[in-house]
C-alpha cells in the first residue's frame, strides 16, 4: 500500500534533498554551539609540519560536527522518502553509519577535548573500512542469490565491470568482486579523507561526484533509456537515486557553513562516508571504473600521498613540499581558496568527462 502512494524517484528524490538541507541547517548551529561549551582549548591534532601549522592555526578551534549533522540529515531524510522495501535503501545507509561510527571516535576526542580516548588507531579504522567493503560485496552477492525483485542481478552481471566509454566487460569472478569491492570502498573513502584538508574542498568535490552519480543511478533505473544510452540497467537504481540525492541536500547545507572562513569542519564521520557510499553508489549503478574518473580528485590527492611516503622510504627525498597535494600548492604561495578554486573546477571538469564517458563518448 505505502509503495504505491509513493510519487515517482526523480520526485522523491528532490525532496529528499531539501529535506536532508533543511535538516543540516537546523543541526549544524545547535551541534557548534554544543561544541564550543563543551570544548577544552585547543585540539591536540597538530601536523609534524611547523609551516603547515602556522597556515591553519585559526582552524584548530573549528567544531568537527559537520560530518554528525550530515550523518542525521541523510538517514532521516532517505528513510522519509525512499522505498524501505529496496536492498539498496539500506545497503546505502549501512555503509554511511558504519563509517561514520569509525570517524566518531576521532571527532569526538578532537571536538570534545576528552583526555579519556584517542580514538581508534590507523590500523583499526582500516580494518573496519575493510570489513565494510567485505559486507557490501558480499551483501550483494547474497542479494543475487536471492532474487532482488524484477530485474535481479545475476552472479554473473553483478561481478562484471564495464570499462566506460565501451561495451567492454571485464569478468571478475566471485572472489574477485568481493576483493575489488572491499578495496574500493576502502580507497574512495580515504581518499575523501585525505582530501579534507581545506574549508569547502572535500565537501565540493563530492557534490560534483554525488550529482554524476545521482544522474546515472536515475537513468540505471530506466532499462529502455538505459539501453539506448549504453548503460547497465540496474536494480533499485530508482531508490538508490533517492539516497543520493538526501546526500547532495546534505552536502549543501553542510557547505554553506564549510565554506571560507569554515564554521565548522565534516571531520573523518563526515569524509569516510562520503567516499564509501560514493563507492557503494559506483557498485549499485555498475559504474565502478568510472569512478577513477568523476573522482580524479581524490585520486590524485591520495596518489600525492602514496609517492610521498614511498619517495622519502625509498631515497630520503620529497615529492612534494607537503603531501596530499592540496597541502602542496599552499607550500608554494597559493591562497587557500585559490587551491579550493582551482581544484572545484578540476573536479567539474572530471565530472563532465566521466559523464561523456559513460554515456559512450569514448567508445
């Protein structure tokens, strides 16, 4: 009975995001205000580099409650308006709260000033990030055991990826998609946290990757468009839109106050679900590869970091003047929202490639 009264995807979904909007701009001033009482001094999350912390010394009493007010307006916002009866609904919502809780930990001893815990350890939040991708891959393919509705996935469509821009198919086997979606999710949703370093980046980064991924996942849903426009059609796409969109109407309103000077900060329960559901969206739509594309970005933020390490392990030397890469250009005179600037507009960029590409502009 409630499926039926439910308005079309593209409608709800619209919704969903003033929804989740109205929501973080409700949430985000009373959790700053509870921050700042409760907060003793400055945090304790000081860089290894003097420069750098000389640059973002007035950050440092900026409330870390952004990633919570998110957090609350998308889960609210898609249990409102999206189908429970879809796998994908909550598949979607798993992961966000599941890394959310990760980043908690951090946050809170960072935002509250407690002496009590230091969060979880590097190592901790990377199995944890692992065991989430494990769940998701393994979530789906339990799904497609089972019959997902009309239009299930098969094992053997759910564990193929589409090179873009081509109708090539790429077999993975069952082992390998579990394999290929742990490592995705793991790396989407670090990237994202590594990219987070500067007020609006990450947050704008993501709504350009967010809004691709609302476009395919809505034309996923419609096998006769799909088809003609060279796309997967995929099951629950419709209500995976629906959480989509909650997301970008929370990542708007979260801007509004990240945005420089930054109010407040998303902080790790705001960056890793961004990256892990941006990659559980990727998963759900088949549009996996692309994904290297709409989110250059956070690609090349965390590549930055990764020839850092190995540079310096390997000859002594630096790549970069500061790693991930945004730290980098701040190194070398550029102002902080020149470096936001500039790296928006890479991103719109990427995001406008990775849409051509899916839609066979390259085949």
């Amino acid at each position: 009975m409630f499926e039926s009264l439910l308005p079309s995807a593209f409608i709800r979904a619209a919704f969903a995001a003033m929804t989740a909007l109205g929501a973080v701009a409700f949430l985000i001033p009373w959790l700053a205000k509870e921050a700042q009482r409760r907060q003793y001094g400055d945090r304790d999350d000081k860089s290894d580099s003097d420069t750098l912390n000389a640059l973002h010394k007035g950050k440092r009493r900026t409330p870390i409650v952004g990633g919570i007010a998110m957090l609350g307006g998308l889960v609210a916002s898609s249990l409102l308006w999206a189908s429970w009866s879809q796998p994908a609904v909550w598949l979607l919502l798993a992961v966000a709260v599941g890394l959310a809780a990760l980043g908690l930990w951090d946050d809170v001893a960072k935002t509250f000033g407690s002496k009590r815990t230091a969060g979880l350890s590097p190592r901790a939040k990377l199995r944890g990030q692992l065991a989430i991708g494990l769940g998701l891959g393994g979530a789906l393919l339990m799904l497609s055991a089972w019959g997902w509705g009309e239009g299930a996935w098969s094992a053997e469509s759910l564990t193929r990826l589409r090179v873009p821009g081509t109708s090539t198919l790429l077999p993975l086997g069952t082992v390998g998609f579990l394999l290929f979606t742990t490592i995705l999710l793991t790396g989407s949703s670090n990237a994202v946290n590594l990219t987070d370093g500067l007020d609006g980046l990450a947050g704008g980064c993501s709504l350009v990757a967010y809004g691709v991924y609302f476009i395919l996942s809505s034309l996923a849903a419609q096998p006769i468009l799909a088809a003609r426009l060279g796309l997967v059609a995929a099951p629950g796409a419709a209500e995976a839109a629906v959480v989509l969109g909650a997301q970008f109407g929370a990542l708007t309103g979260f801007l509004v106050f990240n945005r420089h000077p930054a109010k407040v900060f998303m902080g790790d329960t705001g960056s890793l679900p961004l990256g892990g559901v941006l990659a559980a969206s990727a998963v759900l739509c088949k549009q996996e590869l692309l994904l290297a594309i709409v989110g250059g970005v956070f690609v090349a933020e965390a590549l930055s970091v990764m020839l850092q390490v190995a540079s310096f392990k390997l000859t002594g030397r630096r790549v970069f003047r500061c790693a991930p890469l945004h730290h980098h250009f701040e190194f070398k005179g550029w102002p902080e929202t020149l470096v936001v600037t500039r790296f928006h507009a890479a991103a719109l960029l990427l995001g406008g490639l990775g849409l051509w590409a899916s839609l066979g502009g390259v085949a």
